[in-house]
C-alpha cells in the first residue's frame, strides 16, 4: 500500500511504535512524513465513461435515506479508467456499501454491457446472504440495457440509480476508484495489459484484505463483510438532511 494516508499509516503502525517504546502521535506521524518530503501530492485526472443520454429506462434513487447495518444491503457499481502504453482500459467494479468490499470486478478493453455483466456475474456468485439486496449506479447505458437489468431481477436485486449527475449519490464508488487509482498506483500508464492486471489483482487483494477503512472504524472490509459489526461513521451534507457515506 504505497501511498495509504496517514492516519491508516497511523493505526497499522502505533503497535510496533508501543512495542519499542516510541513516543509518537499521529500528529507527530505528520511531521515525520513531512519533514522527510514523504507526504503524497494528489494528482488529479478525469475521463468520462458514463453515457446517461440515451432512450433505455432510468429508474429512481431508493439509497437516499437508507441506512447501512450489515453487508449485501446495498451494492454499488461504477466504471473507470486506467492506462497502459497500449491503450486505456476500463475497469468495472461492485462494492459492497456498507463493508466497503470490492465483490466483483472485469478489466476489459471496452464498455460493453458484456464486460460489465462479467463484474455483475462474479459479485452475484460470491455473495453470502439471501437478505433483500439493491444495486446502486449511475444512468450509464450499460446499468440501463435489457441484459443487465434482467439480470438484476433475475437475481432478486432491486435497482437504484442517481438522478441529478451529484458525486454524492454515488460516493462509496467515486471513491473506491479512488482509493485504487492514487493510493495503489493505478493511476499509473502501465507497460502492457499483463502488468496492468497483475497489478490491479493484487491491489484489490490488499485493499480486501489488509486497508483499514476510516468509515469502519479502521477495520478491514473482508473482516467486516463477514462479521458485521460496525456503525458505520457518516456526516451530513451542508444545507442538506441526508446521510452521506465519510470518505473510507
């Protein structure tokens, strides 16, 4: 986890620091980072593969209100970008809301409904539980076409999309991306697809398996996935009612 923040760094380290008697704080952290140049500047991209001007049915916002208490309540999907010297490839990926992990992903070279279904295929075969389930998107054609929406009811998964292009709405995904993007190296252009794929692999693993996440409490997703005994921290948005998910 190359560029993890600090205070992530903080809590995997503070052990060790007790274990041979060091005396530093988080804030302490900060300044060590600092002063040996080792704070990450964030690097900011944007590429648009969401098509939401298009005839296929749209349906409604059913997340708004919901609040999150165990794992496959709320699966949300979303699609970026990465590059190689070749060409960009896509990733798409479905995470669960509330244990923040990654249930399903597909690196393709395209943005077919195919390719996404495949993220869908995988999420749906490794879930754990038979409770009420909605998956969450934007109105990009691929979550709107016939295959995946029946897909999706087939699967006893009801269907929620965003309404007003707001971040917000989708943030747990924006954010994911995120977090694979500038803290794992995904940002990256990569020699060749081979690269590209062993590393995603690998970054998923370690984000699963080993990130603690501010919104658990600095658990783990896989653990919490699992267990489901977290509250997730959430804030509300200025000049707004509604919960929004914190950064994770």
């Amino acid at each position: 986890m190359p560029k993890i923040g600090t205070r992530k760094l903080y809590v995997l380290l503070k052990n060790d620091f007790d274990k041979e008697k060091l005396h530093v704080g988080r804030d302490q952290l900060f300044k060590i980072l600092r002063s040996n140049y080792l704070l990450i500047p964030r690097i900011h991209r944007y590429f648009k593969t969401t098509n939401s001007r298009h005839w296929m049915k749209k349906y409604p916002n059913i997340i708004k209100e919901k609040e999150l208490k165990c794992s496959e309540k709320v699966w949300v999907a979303d699609i970026t970008y990465l590059k190689t010297k070749e060409k960009n490839y896509y990733l798409h990926l479905i995470t669960d809301a509330y244990s923040k992990k990654i249930v399903g992903y597909e690196l393709s070279d395209n943005l077919q409904t195919s390719s996404t279904l495949k993220a869908l295929k995988q999420a749906i075969k490794n879930r754990l539980y038979k409770h009420s389930l909605i998956h969450h998107s934007d109105r990009g054609l691929q979550y709107c076409s016939k295959e995946y929406t029946e897909m999706l009811k087939k699967s006893d998964i009801l269907i929620s999309m965003t309404e007003n292009s707001d971040p917000y709405e989708n943030a747990v995904a924006e954010r994911v991306n995120g977090i694979l993007k500038y803290e794992f190296g995904l940002i990256d252009t990569f020699e060749d697809f081979k690269n590209l794929s062993q590393q995603l692999k690998q970054s998923i693993y370690y984000y699963n398996n080993w990130r603690p996440h501010f919104s658990l409490n600095y658990n783990i997703p896989s653990q919490v996935h699992i267990k489901n005994n977290v509250k997730l921290k959430t804030y509300k948005k200025q000049n707004q009612n509604r919960k929004i998910p914190t950064l994770i």
